[in-house]
C-alpha cells in the first residue's frame, strides 16, 4: 500500500459527521506544529489529546492535539461579520476566511518504508503539506502494540474504540505510580493493572489492601453494586491473607492465612517510620534503638511490660535516655497492645508464608480488615513485611547472581495512601523508599496508589517509570506527577481536562508516547469474560462443559 | 438520443450575432449584426472560427457609425423611442452596436482549455453565443474566475457577478454553484471578504 492509500483510509472518517483532516501549514518541533483544517472538516470534531497521524515524505508521524484554533485571513473580519455571517456567505467564509487551525505535538516517527519496526521518538518534522488525519486503528497497534501476552489492554484513546495496550515488561521493571482524587477511578485501573500483571505472569503482586477491595469483591461507586476481586476471577492464582479475619468472613470470605505479627518481630526501624503518626519527638524514637540494644529481640514486649516510675527513672539511667522521651515512647508504644494481630507468644511465620506463595507464582492479597481505617496499622504491617520480603529477595537475588539457583520472580508490591510515609522527611527510613530508589536490582517494584502526590518524597516519584493519572486539580500534585516530563504544559492541560470517571493520563516507560485514555470497563460481565474469567454458574458454560464431558469420555 | 443528432439540434440552436471586428490576445470585440443584437453582460460567447475561443461579454456599446456624425436629441416631446425608429430606418445603417468579451478560454481537441488563447481569433471570424451544454460544461470549473478577476476591465466584479448568475441559473442547485464559486472567489481576494460578498449578492439576485 503506498503512502497515498494509506492516508486515503486514514481519512476514511472525514465523511462522518465529527471527521477532519487538514495540512501542515508552519510550526516547529519544540513548540508543535500548525495544522490548517480542510474546509470540509468539522472543528467540533477535534478535540484535544487526539492521536494523529502526518504523513511526511519519508517518515510517518504520530502526535498529539494540543490545542484548537480558529483563525481567519482577514483582518477585518469582526468588523463586518454581521454582513457575512448569513446565507450562502457564511458558508462560502466558512474553510476559506474563517477556518480552523490545530496544533499537533510531534512524539513518535517510523520510517514509512520500514513500518515493521516500532516508532522513535520524533526528532524532526514532517515538510509543509504533509496531510493530518486521526489515526487509524492500524497506527494505534503500531504504536503501542497489539493485545499480545505481554501486552496488556489497559482501554482505548479518548474517542476511539481502538485497544490500547500496555507493555507489561516495561511496566514491571521499574516503580509505577497510579494517581488521582478521590472517587476517580484509582482503584479501578489499579485492580486492572494487577489483572495484567496477575495474567502475563512476568511478575507476582503483592498488595497491601487497606481498603480490602482488590481480593475479594469491590463496590462500585457509581453503579452501586458489588465487583468481583482477583480472587473470584483468578482463584487458582490469587490467595488472600487476612489480618482480621473476621471481617473476611463476615463477607463471605475464607482467607488462606491469617497474619499474625509477633512482638519479636517489631524493630526500631518500625517505630521509626511511624514517628510522625505517633508524633513522636526524635529522641523518643532513638530511643527505641536504645531499647534494642539493651533488651535485644523481645526489646518491645519488655519495654511495654516495665511499669512504675521507678523501673522508669532506673531504664533510662541505664540506656541513657531523656526520662520523658521514654515514657512517651511507651505511651504510644502500648497503643499496639489493641492491635488483635500482634502477639506476645512467638515469632510467626507470615513472611515465610507470603514468600511461599509468591515463589510458586500465587499473587498474594492482604486484606487489613478493620485494621485499614487505623494507618498505623497499615504502615507498621506494611513496611515490616516488606523490609523482610526484600531481604529475602536480596538474599535470592544475590544468590543467583553468584551461580546458585534462579533468579526470584519479579514482584510487584502494592501500597496505598503512600503520603502519609513516603513523605520528604521518612522516604529515606522506609522500605518503599528504598525500593522506589532501587529500582529493580533486587526484583522488587512497587505500586504505589495515592491522591496527594505532592506529599511524596521528589526523589521516589523522579523514580516512578510510568504512571497513570487519573483527574487531580491541585497544582501540587499536578506539578508533583509531571515533573521531569517533556512537554508539561500541554499534558498539564490534558490533564485538568480529564472526566472525572474512567479516564487517565498514561505517560512513561511502559508506553513510547503520554496518552489519555478512557480506562476498559471492569464490573460487567463482559469485562470480566474479556479477562478470561468464566463464571461456573453460567448454564451455557456448564452445558458447553458437559458437552466437551461426554465428547472427551463418552 | 444519439450523439450526432444532438450536435445537429445544437447547430441549429446555435446563435450566430456578430463578426469579430478587433482581437488581442486578452479581449476581442464583435460587431453585432443587428442594432442592439448584443448578448447580456456576463454571457458566454465564442468566436467560431477552426480554434473557437471563449469570452465573456465585459463591454457594449453603441454608436455611430460615422464618429463625425454624432446622433442628436429629437425632443423635447417625443417619449416613445419605438416610433423614432420606425419613422427612421435609416437609424440601422448609421448606428452600429458592438462587444467586447474578455478571453477565459479556448477548444482544443474538442476539449475545453480555460486559458488565455495561444493566438487571438481572426478578424471577421464569427461570433456566437454558447449553448447551455457548452456554458455547464465551462462553467463546471473555477479556472475562468481568476481570469476575470485578473483582466483589467474596471468592472470585472460586475461581470463575474452577472456570469455566475448565469450559470448557477442552469443548475439543479443554484445556491450550492454560487458557494463553491464563491470559494475559489474568497481564496483568491484574502483579506477581501467584503468584495467577495457582493459579488456573490450580485450574482445570487
């Protein structure tokens, strides 16, 4: 097919009602290129954030609409446009004196004798003349691949029913961020993103669920009905453990493992990181280390037991601690006490179990139950789990590094409400901090799901490989998720933009060009058939089964 | 019907009213053999020669034939002008009425070219005015109007104006004619849509 057929189909929709195509009239690379609109094309058809395709003379390129204009060559136009603006002089100024301009931002380029290869970023731009129109399906699954294993289909380009895929490769390989107000659709994308990372089988998840809404059954807000977990639509490849297990059961749920944390198993570092929430003094969390040092292992249980002003004043002569500051310390310390999970008896043997799972390739779930309204909980729980699940990695990782057994699968840790320690001030002393930093040297990545990225710590989001955005309209966060991005201002438009329902800005490394897109459903039955879930109960499954029964054993 | 016994209805429809009486390159002017035989502005003429060329009627005139002898005043009194002329035969002989039409084009191979003629027509080569197929035909193209904008005949927005109401008149859709015209129109007078507009109104009454 030679270039002129080609965009002849390109065009194809210009006869529908909303359908455009124009020419490239000026414009440069940095600021993006001017489109001159054909006059038959409807300006109300093009919106803003469209994928397109420029047909050059050696390269194809794909961009982007920034921005709709409308232009007119003369001058004088507003002066007498009462004169023209009726009858058969409206429509005759209408594409010729009055027509409407767009800007197009220049991403990607493919040599048009080679499409085979994938698209580059776009380093120059295509000549005066080169046609634009919408791209086609075809232009969309070469630029970002089609559903392929691998490849997952995360939903399509504003307007467009083409799939639009995500390279889950890419998108294990480093820290990704999901961000947005709340009531946008985060947890949503994220329970996809899961079920894409869950399906390819590049990489485990576990997911630190506060809410207990991506295991087992989720509500929906807008449609007020209940959504299947992972659980119930990949059981043979989801556990979930639960930290309360009677709120599993109470929704109709029997978890694989309870998680028990023992005393033992509580380390200054932990108490470090929930300084802020505690409020703590930093002296009364140094002391904490003191604590250790002079007890060692069960340093927590001993503390918590010493009571009276005596013990006291003779403990912090003894390890050389403010009075005050340790009394404090044990002030906040004996909250844990309440937590119904935590136990004085033994070390328990949860991060064993979680590591078994993961190692057969079982995604693991926790559910905090009650424990997700209290943060501290969370961030206790979250960080001690996974500073021993990364050691252990570690651990594996080097191992094989040296020769001895495989590599541990990549494992992709979710977190929520990761402002309240991801902070400037603590990303340094958690775990998720060092992860984010890290990268994948060890096989671990993290995911993390927040609505206020500006109380991230810089460092951890400039880490973040690809991250999809759905509406935020604070400043902070929206300079917080763009920073470092080429071409801000524009996407920062984009981005105030979105519906405030099933729509993302997708930008990084798992994807060669930003994107808006409308997020795939997930909730109807369909949605769930689309991601290889088969509902038992369904009767024309149950008599295609039988039917496959009798054919295979008479 | 055929295509032999068309040309011969068109033959006979054709309307022979003048001889060509100067010719340049851009214009040429056509004595009409009757007084007063001279087609509306804006029409579609051809002088009809081996290579018939196209023109537009720009310019009429009528005059003595004698530039020594100018008419003078009959009145005051007499109001029908009707009667002069038949009380004065004679009026036909001294009085002569002539044309001038702006060059849009030329037939070549029995193919419409609208350019300007290699060659001007030949003095004395006759002058008719064009069919209705032969105005649709070429008027289906906007290749004339830069030409008749271009000429430099002081109104030539009149007589773009009076052609396009001409042809649009011969088409199932007149208004739609008159917007695509008036397209072109508008692509060659930027920054002139008030010029556009009235020669679109004039051509539209």
């Amino acid at each position: 097919m030679n270039s002129d057929e080609k965009f002849e189909q390109l065009k194809q929709n210009v006869n529908a009602e909303d359908g455009w195509s124009g020419v490239i009239v000026g414009g440069s690379l940095s600021d993006g290129l001017e489109v001159r609109l054909s006059s038959e094309s409807s300006i109300e058809g093009v919106k803003v954030g469209r994928l397109v395709t420029i047909e050059g003379k050696t390269h194809r390129f794909f961009g982007q609409v920034s921005d709709v204009i409308l232009e007119s060559s003369d001058r004088n136009l507003s002066i007498y446009s009462e004169e023209i603006s009726e009858g058969i002089m409206a429509k005759v100024a209408t594409g010729t004196a009055a027509y409407g301009k767009i800007k197009v931002q220049p991403k990607l380029s493919i040599k048009t004798s080679d499409t085979s290869s994938s698209p580059q970023s776009a380093k120059t731009v295509p000549p005066h003349f080169s046609k634009v129109a919408v791209s086609a399906h075809s232009d969309i699954e070469l630029i970002f691949g089609k559903e392929a294993p691998g490849k997952f289909w995360i939903g399509s380009p504003l307007d467009m029913e083409s799939k639009l895929c995500l390279d889950i490769n890419e998108f294990t390989k480093r820290s990704n961020g999901v961000f947005g107000k709340s009531g946008t659709g985060k947890t949503f994308l994220t329970r996809l993103l899961l079920a894409g990372i869950l399906q390819s089988g590049k990489a485990v998840n576990l997911v630190f669920d506060m809410h207990s809404e991506y295991g087992w059954q989720g509500y929906s807000e807008t449609e007020n009905h209940q959504v299947k977990g992972l659980k119930q639509l990949f059981p043979s490849k989801v556990a979930i453990f639960s930290l309360d297990e009677e709120h599993s059961k109470r929704r109709g749920l029997t978890p694989d493992y309870v998680v028990r944390i023992g005393y033992k198993e509580i380390e200054p570092e932990d108490v470090e990181i929930l300084r802020e929430s505690l409020s703590l003094s930093p002296q009364a969390a140094d002391a904490a280390h003191s604590l250790y040092r002079h007890y060692g292992k069960n340093w927590l249980l001993e503390f918590l037991n010493t009571s009276g002003t005596e013990s006291f004043n003779s403990l912090a002569s003894q390890i050389n601690v403010n009075q005050g500051a340790l009394s404090t310390l044990h002030r906040r310390l004996s909250g844990f006490s309440r937590y119904e999970f935590m136990d004085t008896t033994s070390v328990h043997d949860s991060v064993n179990q979680i590591l078994r799972y993961l190692d057969r390739g079982i995604n693991v779930v926790l559910e905090f139950g009650k424990y997700g309204r209290d943060t501290d909980a969370y961030i206790l729980v979250a960080n001690l789990l996974t500073r021993r699940i990364y050691e252990r990695y570690a651990e594996h990782k080097e191992r094989a590094l040296s020769g001895i057994g495989d590599e541990p699968t990549p494992l992709v840790i979710t977190i929520e409400e990761a402002h309240k320690y991801l902070t400037p001030e603590l990303a340094n002393q958690t775990i998720f901090g060092t992860i984010a930093r890290e990268m994948r040297k060890y096989n671990v990545t993290i995911l993390i799901v927040d609505q206020r990225p500006s109380q991230i710590d810089e460092e951890v989001m400039s880490q973040l490989g690809t991250k999809l955005v759905c509406l935020l309209d604070n400043n902070k966060d929206v300079d917080s998720v763009l920073s470092g991005v080429s071409g801000q201002r524009k996407l920062r438009s984009v981005l105030s933009s979105l519906d405030s329902r099933q729509q993302a800005l997708v930008f990084g490394h798992a994807l060669p060009m930003p994107v808006e897109i409308r997020v795939r459903d997930y909730g109807t039955p369909e949605s769930y058939k689309s991601l290889g879930f088969t509902d038992p109960t369904n009767k024309k499954d149950l008599s295609q089964i039988n039917q496959d029964k009798s054919d295979l054993f008479g | 019907m055929n295509s032999k016994k068309q040309n011969r209805k068109e033959k006979l429809s054709k309307e022979i009213i003048g001889e060509v009486i100067r010719a340049s390159s851009t214009e040429f002017e056509t004595q009409c053999y009757d007084l007063y035989g001279f087609p509306p502005l804006g029409s579609l003429v051809l002088s009809d020669d081996e290579n018939p060329i196209f023109g537009i009627v720009s310019h009429s005139v009528t005059e003595s034939l004698d530039p020594s002898r100018t008419p003078r005043p009959r009145g005051p009194g007499l109001a029908d002008v009707k009667s002069i002329y038949q009380e004065s035969p004679q009026l036909k002989n001294l009085l002569n009425s002539r044309f001038t039409s702006i060059t849009v084009g030329y037939i070549q191979s029995q193919t419409v070219v609208r350019k300007l003629s290699p060659v001007p027509p030949k003095i004395l080569s006759i002058t008719r005015i064009s069919t209705e197929s032969e105005l649709i035909e070429f008027s289906s193209n906007f290749d004339f109007v830069a030409r008749l904008l271009n000429s430099s005949f002081a109104s030539s927005d009149d007589v773009l104006a009076s052609f396009l109401s001409i042809a649009a008149r011969l088409r199932p859709e007149p208004d739609q004619y008159l917007i695509d015209t008036g397209k072109e129109i508008a692509s060659l007078l930027p920054g002139q849509m008030r010029r556009v507009n009235l020669i679109l109104r004039n051509a539209s009454i």
